[in-house]
C-alpha cells in the first residue's frame, strides 16, 4: 500500500518555436514556459482550469539573462518569473520561487519539491522554465521592437545566482568565462589521462554522440535535425570549426534555441482525488543531489566523482542496479558530461539504451538552466509508453560542479527520503588541490585548451609548479606559435616542461624561460625621468613618492597601480636609499582608494603582482615606508596607509574601509591588515558598516604614529625619516626581516628563534662593527648599508 502523501507526476509540457518556421510568432520566455505549462496541466487529462487554482508553488529556473551579474535583457524580464508564468495561467500560489543557476535545477526542483509534498508543505507544484535566446538573436539583427517587460507583483524567493566557486577572479583573468573553454580543460585533462592522440580522442567523441543525432533528428522540439555519423561531427572544417579545442561546433552544446518546458508534481491522494488516470502517474523512485569540489581544487581534473555517486546513491535509494535502468538521459552539454558518468560506471558509449531522450544539449538544444526539464518530460512520455520502465534523468550544473538525479517508474515507489549527506561529506573529505594565484618558474602542463575566434588562437593552460606542485592557470603570448603546435598537435602535451610568470594582468606561459622573456620582457628596474601618474623626488637617502591624480582624489587605476609597482621596485633595489615617504597630491586626498569610474567603464581592471598603489600586496618590505596621510584615505588608499610601516596623519585626515559602501570588500589587505592594528571589534565596525574615522580617533587606537596640524603631514614626516637615517640601515632593514619572520607566532620563545638567521646576518655586517667602533671612538657613525 503507497501512502497517499507519496509525491507523484502527473503531467508535463514542452513549447519550442524556430525562426523561420511556418507559424513563427517570435514568442517571449514568459510565453513559452506558458505555452508548456499549459501542455503540462493538459496533460493531467483534467481540465487545466481545474487544476491551475490548485498549484500553491511555482518555482521556475532562470534565463541566460538572469543567470550572471553581467548579463542584459535586451528586451525587458519579467521582475518575478514565477509569478509571471502563474498569473497567464489563472494561478495563484503560495510560494514563487526563482532557482539557481546551474542545468542541475530542473531536477534539483523536482527532487526538493517532491520533498516538501511528501512532509505536507505543498500540495500542487508547477514547474517550468524557458529561453528565447534565438528569437531575441534575431530581433536584434532584423531591428525589430519587442517588450518582453512584465511586472505582475506578489512575493518571490529569488534564490540568487550561486556562482561561489563557480565563476573565479582568477577565470576571468584568464579568459574562462565561457562553457568550450572550461569544458576544454577538463576534456583535454581526460585526454591526457587516457593518453590517447588528438585524432583519436576526436573520433571518440564524435562516436560518442552520433547516436544522439539520430534522436534529436526525430525531435519536433529540437533545434538540430539532422543524422550525422562520428566522422561528420569530429571532421573540423569551414560548418564545423574549432570552438574552443578539443571542441568542434558540433560538438559544443547550442544555446539559440526558443523552448519551454513544465512539470506538475503532487501527491498520490491528491492525483487519485482528481481522478487523475493511474496510468499517467509517474514516481520517483529514487533521487540524489550531489556538489563536486571547486574546479581548481579537484585531484583530478579530468573527473568529477560526484556525477556517478549521484546515479549510483539513486539507484541505491530505489534499490535498482544499473541493469534495471531502461533509459538514460546523460546531461551532455559537452562530451566529457557523459563520458565522465560512463567512465567510472563501466557502461560502453555503445550501450543500446542509449544516453539521451532528447538528442541532447548539442543537438536539441542546450536551453540554458532549463535543458533537463525536457528530458523529465520525456523520460515521464517514456515511462508511461513502457509500463514498469526505469528511465533515469541526470542534471548537471557548473563545470561537472553540480548533480542530481532522478528515477522515474509508473511502478508504485514508496517515497523514500533524503539521503544523500553521508555521500557528499564523503566526497567533500577528498584531499584539496594548493592553487597559486601568481606562480612564477618552471611547471609541467596538467591540461589546456586553446580558443578560437576572430582575434586568433587563444591558449589556456594548467599546470603544476614543480617546486611545489601548486596549481595555477596562465595563458599564452600571443604569436606564439610554438606553443600552439605542442598543444593542437596530434601529439599529447601534458606533463610539457613549460615555463610562467605572474603579472598583475595574468600568469603568461611558454615553453621555455628565453621564449617568454622574449615575449615578455621583465620591465627594467630604476627610476625613469618623469612618470605619468606620481611624482619621484630624492632627498638623500630618502625618496619620496606623491601620487599625483588629485582632480580624481588620486584615486587608482591599473596604469598607475602598475607605474607605482616600478617606483616601489626601484626603491627597494636602490641600495642608496634608505627610507621612503608616500603622499597624495594636492590638499584634499592621500588616496581616495580605486578609481571607480574607471572600473565601471568596462575596462580590464586588474591589481599588479606587488598589490594596491604597488605595496599591498608586496613581500619583504625590507626598507622602511612612511604614509604622509593628507586627507582622504579610502579604501586603498587606507590599504596602502595599512602596508606601510609608520602612518603620520594632518588632523583633516579621513580613514576609511568603505568598500561594503559600493558592494566590494577590503580585498588589498584591509581585512588582514586593520584587525591587526587596532582592536578586533572596532576593526570589525570599521569593516562592515564602512564608517570613517578621523585622525584623533586612528591615533587613539595606535593606527597613527603622530597627527600634525593641516598641511603638515609630509614635514612631519620627513622629522620621522631622518630620524630613522641617523640609525644603521642594516639594522634597521634586519629588524624589518626580523619582525616579519616572527610575525604570527604567538610563543614568544619559538619566535624569537625564528631571528636567528637574522641576527646571523647582522654580526658579520660591516655596519655592525661600525656602530660599535663609533660608539666606542665616541663619534658619529659612518654608515654604509653593509
């Protein structure tokens, strides 16, 4: 006996239009998940006037539009989806809901809402989700008007993009923001594990998904209706060009596509209340939801463990085998989506049941977050075709990041309920790659891809540092060919000696040191005679370094990030100079922090490898560095206060994180270096309410070294040098060193002990004994930074 609360399918729907078709109407997002709701409520065998005041849920997934913070609606969205979809409808519901991004939602959506029927908080669940990518394409080329605004009000629970480890800073440097690219990487690293040649791995991609063309050529609903073997689909030539290696267009899923799907879920009592057939109900037999660890940080790249512990945890959970599944649909936006499921399931590419019910994302089309709501509807058609059938829908989202499962049956299943925690902490316990913002030496190749476009060849790679083996991803130089012919040769590249820089911009890499450095020389280090940005004056053995933008409250960009690196650079290698001071130009700012109008303007933005204005993120600052704060001191221009030494401020001087002010954080230093300085629970107030604080208050907290009267920042400051020049440099670089091996160590003993290599340093040092000779010749030291 199935308990009437056991949550059920009871209809779906599918809607898809194709430009240039007899009947085209051009229609909206919102139209088409209407169009599939509507099929879905139909396909109850009730009337869909009936049903619709029923549904007290709906949860839709998000368009391509609403799915990155970058991304635009050329035409309009609607500003609550769900709700949009529910009033066309004449539904009502209780609850809107707008998923995450990630193809993984449809069936993440059907495994959590069967959930919440199951425990008695929902009754009646729709559903659904489509993209217009492909009509709104060709308005846009054809310049014709469309509104596809829609403001029907109500609550909804926007769930947010989930991009967290998804979407990295160190991706987009590196041009990783596309699906080919990443993809790219994680097939060329299963090449590379199977050591097969580029020809070969082709051709088995091609075999792979020849049979799916044959299903979507049957598919009213798919975009792509033509029957291609394995040598068409891995062939590159003019129709079939390199996407993003090792994929050719055939192979790369498609996202112009017009299609809407819906699914209507509720319980067992409440289907056989309607008098809903017995044959149109389907069950869920078993189910899992299951996230893989951050792409950078896998083991291995070449496989993502989590897509076949989330088929082999549903099977479990419907006490079914492999054997017992009639049909698949394998997500398969990119081969390795499927081949990574086969791989560790032991299931041939050959297996008659085959892997799709759709044609899949290559062939019927990848539409957005929505594709696997298709593949539910059929999976739903097949079973009810084939009573007693298993078909198993699997979901992925991200890179192989997220996946869910789903076991559909008209054989009545009891429902079984969540499971799945013990098997992802399990696959959360797996060991951790280190990764390496900016690497720099000799490396061996992991993976790589290289993209195509109009611009050229671009190359992308992965690889491991071989002092350390940390994990880093560079590009190539443009122009260079040799890399190029190792990484698209037929030959397979990884484990190639190759050689990587960090620069503030990205890592680069080639095959060799002489060839990058060819490529990319190392700017020289010293001073220039003049600077764009800043001011350079020496004062003896002092330097000092004004940041001159001050019509913009010498606030930064990547050009003067970079020109202050080269200044810094120049001071720390110059053996004659021993202290330096920074200051902002003019009366108004030391440092308004980064030039936000810059950044907003869509221009690469970028720190250089020493960090904020050149310092913040610079290691052994060995030489002493004074703030002349005079005004303003913003975000990183506080950061850059933070990163030196000592901090002498006028009393009109302004202290500030208000990086939460404009949606950032602290990221140059702020929130390591200001909890540090000051007491924790101030830092914090500081720190996440953005409030400034005023010369007095920073010196009552020990931030600030002296505070002076307006105007006399930097002469107070140079008081603060020369004071320090009148003791040894040596000693006073080796403090410095000193300070900072022992930073961190909260055993005053054992940190002590970390001085001794210093201390080392300092009794052979000619200044040393010229302290001591002077102190004893009672006369002025003769210092010579040595």
């Amino acid at each position: 006996m199935i308990d009437p609360s056991t949550p059920v399918l009871v209809g779906v729907g599918q809607s898809s239009e194709r430009v240039g078709d007899p009947g085209f109407a051009a229609l909206s997002p919102i139209a088409l998940a209407v169009a599939a709701a509507q099929e879905a409520l139909t396909d109850t065998g009730r009337e869909p006037a009936e049903i619709a005041p029923l549904v007290d849920v709906v949860a839709t997934t998000r368009q391509f539009e609403n799915s990155t913070p970058m991304a635009k609606a050329p035409f309009g969205q609607s500003t609550n989806f769900p709700r949009s979809v529910a009033s066309r409808l004449r539904a009502d519901p209780r609850r809107a809901v707008l998923e995450v991004v990630g193809g993984q939602g449809p069936q993440k959506l059907v495994n959590e809402f069967a959930a919440e029927i199951a425990a008695g908080r929902a009754s009646w669940v729709l559903l659904a989700g489509a993209e217009a990518i492909s009509t709104a394409r060709h308005l846009q080329e054809t310049g014709t008007a469309a509104d596809w605004s829609d403001d029907p009000g109500g609550d909804l629970e926007d769930r947010g993009w989930a991009l967290e480890g998804l979407l990295t800073y160190a991706q987009m440097l590196h041009g990783l923001i596309d699906a080919p690219s990443q993809y790219g990487l994680v097939e060329n690293a299963r090449r590379g594990r199977l050591a097969l040649g580029r020809d070969e791995y082709r051709r088995a991609m091609g075999e792979l998904f020849a049979p799916f063309t044959t299903v979507a050529a049957k598919n009213p609903h798919a975009v792509f209706r033509e029957e291609l073997d394995a040598a068409t689909l891995s062939t590159v030539d003019e129709r079939n060009r390199l996407i993003a290696s090792p994929f050719p267009r055939f192979l790369v899923s498609r996202d112009l596509v017009n299609q809407g799907a819906a699914i209507l879920l509720t319980s067992l009592g409440e289907a056989r209340r309607l008098g809903i057939d017995e044959d149109r109900i389907v069950y869920l037999a078993g189910y899992a939801d299951l996230r893989e660890v951050t792409l950078f940080e896998r083991p291995d790249l070449s496989v993502a463990p989590s897509a076949p512990a989330a088929v082999r945890h549903a099977l479990a959970v419907a006490n079914k085998s492999l054997d017992d599944v009639s049909c698949f649909d394998l997500y398969s936006c990119f081969p390795i989506a499927v081949s990574n499921v086969l791989d560790t399931l032991g299931l041939s590419p050959n297996d008659p049941r085959g892997f799709t019910l759709t044609g899949g994302l290559c062939f019927f089309g990848g539409a957005g977050n929505n594709y696997s709501a298709h593949a539910i509807a059929e999976a739903v058609t097949r079973a009810r075709s084939e009573p007693g059938s298993l078909a198993l829908v699997a979901a992925n989202g991200g890179v192989l990041s997220k996946y869910s499962v789903g076991l559909y049956t008209t054989t009545p299943s009891p429902w079984q309920p969540p499971s799945s925690a013990h098997t992802q902490e399990e696959l959360d316990a797996v060991p951790r790659v280190a990764t390496v913002a900016a690497p720099n030496g000799w490396a061996r190749l992991e993976t790589w891809t290289v993209k195509y476009g109009r611009s050229g060849a671009h190359a992308i790679v992965v690889g491991r540092l071989e002092a350390d083996g940390r994990r880093f991803v560079a590009t190539g130089m443009p122009g260079d060919d040799d890399l190029l012919q190792v990484l698209e040769g037929e030959d397979n590249p990884v484990g190639t000696r190759i050689y990587v820089r960090a620069t503030g911009a990205n890592n680069r890499v080639a095959l060799s040191r002489a060839a990058l450095e060819r490529r990319l020389p190392a700017r020289p280090v010293g001073f220039r005679d003049s600077y764009e940005f800043a001011t350079v004056e020496r004062r003896g053995r002092l330097l000092e370094v004004t940041i001159n933008r001050p019509d913009l409250r010498n606030s930064l960009h990547p050009p003067a990030n970079e020109e202050l690196e080269d200044i810094w650079n120049a001071y720390f290698a110059d053996p004659e100079l021993w202290v330096a001071i920074v200051t902002g130009a003019g009366d108004e700012a030391f440092c308004a922090g980064n030039d936000l109008i810059y950044s907003a303007s869509g221009k690469p933005t970028y720190l250089p490898v020493t960090g904020f204005g050149g310092l913040t993120g610079r290691q052994n600052m060995s030489k002493p560095v004074i703030a002349a704060v005079n005004g303003y001191a913003l975000g990183g221009g506080c950061e850059i206060a933070l990163a030196c030494h000592l901090i002498v401020a006028d009393e009109r001087a302004t202290f500030g994180l208000s990086e939460v002010k404009v949606g950032v954080f602290a990221g140059a230093g702020g929130l390591v270096r200001l909890p540090r300085r000051i007491p924790p629970n101030v830092a914090n107030e500081l720190i996440l309410t953005g409030r400034r604080m005023n010369a007095e208050e920073a010196r009552g907290w020990g931030l600030v070294n002296r505070v002076t009267p307006a105007g006399e920042s930097l002469r107070v400051a140079r008081e603060l040098a020369d004071e320090i020049l009148t003791a040894s440099p040596t000693s006073v670089r080796l403090s410095l060193q000193a300070m900072e091996a022992m930073r961190g160590d909260p055993d005053e003993v054992r940190a002590q002990e970390r001085q001794s290599a210093v201390a080392d340093a300092l009794m052979v040092s000619a200044d040393m004994m010229e302290g001591m000779t002077a102190f004893a010749q009672k006369r002025a030291p003769r210092w010579r930074n040595r």
